[in-house]
C-alpha cells in the first residue's frame, strides 16, 4: 500500500488489488472501443463504490475460509462514456495464507461488447533489487517503455534494476514472485486470464507520481493476472469467469520449479 494513497473517491487507491475493467489503458481503448473519449486509464471499475451482491452464486464448501461477494452494475453515468450494460461481480475468499478472487463479468445489453481485464497485485516485498520472478521464461511480451514492442524474455528469472513495465502473453497457470531477504515467495496462480503485468516505476517515475512515495518503489512490485492481447468478447446475456489465487509458500519450496513447459495446468 502506497505511503501517499488517496482515499476518497473518485481517485483509484493505490495498492491492494485494483480492479481494472473495462480496459487497462487508455492506449488499448482507441483500439478496442473506437476511442469513446473520456474513458479513465485502467478503466472505471477501480474508481466505483462497490456494493454487496445480494445474490451470490452458491458458495462451494469452505474450509476455514471468509468469503464475500461485491457487485458493480452499469450506471447512467457509465454508460455515457462506455454504452454497454453490465454486471461486474467479485467472489473474495481469505484463508490462512491464501486469498482467491473470482471476478465474473455478465453482458446484461442487447449487442456484443468486448473489454480487457486486469487484476493489479500490489505486492509488498523486502527490497526490489533482491527479487526474482519465475514462470515468465522464454514467453512473448510487450514493453510499455519501448512503444509496445514485442520481444521475447531470454533471463532465466526476472529480476530488477531500473523501471520496467511489461505486458507477458500466453503466461502458465503459476507465477511465483520470491523475495530471497524475506525467505518467501508469492506464489500467483490463475485462470481466465492469460496474460500477466510486471510493473515496477522505479526513483524516478516514482517521485513523478503524487500519490506514491518517493521511496514506495523499493519495497513494491506489481504481478497482474489479466487479459489483455486478446479482448474477451461477450454476447448478449454471456458471461465470464476468471479465478486467482495468491498464496504465500517457503522460497524454497517454489524456487527454480517454474520451468514455463512443465505447470500448464489448472487448479487442483
């Protein structure tokens, strides 16, 4: 959580795990939604008062779990800047070192619509410099920072040393974030969204952002479960699920498991 976080809205608070629907930046907007203007950055669904889903889908038997479900409806004010019907609803279950988020996203308009989708994992780690992400190994990704050019990762692990932010395509099923000065690792599994977000500004980006502290950066790292090369597409009355889950494990235990060809799986 950001030292310098807004907390009134309608300014997104920044950490925890924004919500970003339906886009993820106004860059792909112009491309998907034939560039409706005034559209936020990340999408509106982070900036909203969520309200509690008075009628959740059945919950499945819970072991020492707490669970809640939030919903986001369309608005008349929405709905001026992004004319599609919708129903946006959020499963949260928290257990003893695991959080699972469900987000399901339900066309209630009479036409097709197609969004991006991300959830933004704001992670608090030691020290940036001494973490490494696996699972990401040879994969395709786009760089942000150098106009969306596609490269292809060549590192045995990500690790960081200067701003980066990135946007890997056909990601596995499992990512784990390990923080070697904590002796833990994140480990990011997911479903429905096939692609994944690395962000970190870094000093310099960081000091340019009024609403994280100048030193935030070094003890952050974003890991995003999303959907973002290929839109998800949604007929009149169809709907979409997606699932993460993020849990905490002994480093030892996850690092140097992650070979890319070896956890194309779901969940077990």
């Amino acid at each position: 959580m950001s030292s310098k976080a807004f907390w009134k809205p309608p300014k997104a608070i920044r950490g925890g795990i924004p919500v970003c629907f339906p886009q993820l930046s106004n860059v792909i907007l112009s491309v998907q939604f034939g560039n409706l203007g005034s559209l936020e950055q990340h999408g509106f669904a982070r900036n909203r008062m969520w309200s509690l889903d008075n009628d959740p889908s059945p919950l499945p038997p819970a072991n020492n779990q707490s669970s809640v479900d939030l919903v986001l409806k369309s608005t008349e004010e929405d709905l001026k800047t992004w004319p599609r019907g919708f129903e946006l609803r959020l499963r949260i279950c928290l257990s003893a070192g695991k959080l699972t988020l469900i987000p399901r996203v339900r066309n209630v308009d009479s036409k097709t619509f197609s969004f991006t989708f991300a959830l933004r994992n704001y992670l608090s780690v030691s020290d940036i410099s001494e973490v490494r992400v696996e699972g990401l190994e040879t994969l395709d990704y786009l760089d942000n920072l150098m106009r969306k050019e596609r490269f292809t990762e060549q590192a045995d692990a990500i690790t960081f040393d200067g701003e980066m932010d990135r946007v890997y395509l056909s990601t596995p099923t499992k990512i784990a974030i390990i923080d070697h000065e904590k002796k833990r690792t994140f480990e990011l599994r997911k479903d429905g969204m096939p692609d994944s977000v690395v962000w970190n500004p870094w000093d310099k980006k960081a000091k340019a952002m009024p609403d994280l502290g100048d030193e935030d950066y070094k003890t952050m790292l974003c890991v995003d479960s999303a959907a973002i090369e290929t839109p998800i597409i949604l007929k009149p009355f169809e709907e979409w699920k997606g699932r993460q889950e993020l849990s905490t494990v002994s480093s030892s235990y996850c690092s140097g498991q992650l070979d890319p060809r070896q956890v194309l799986y779901g969940f077990r």
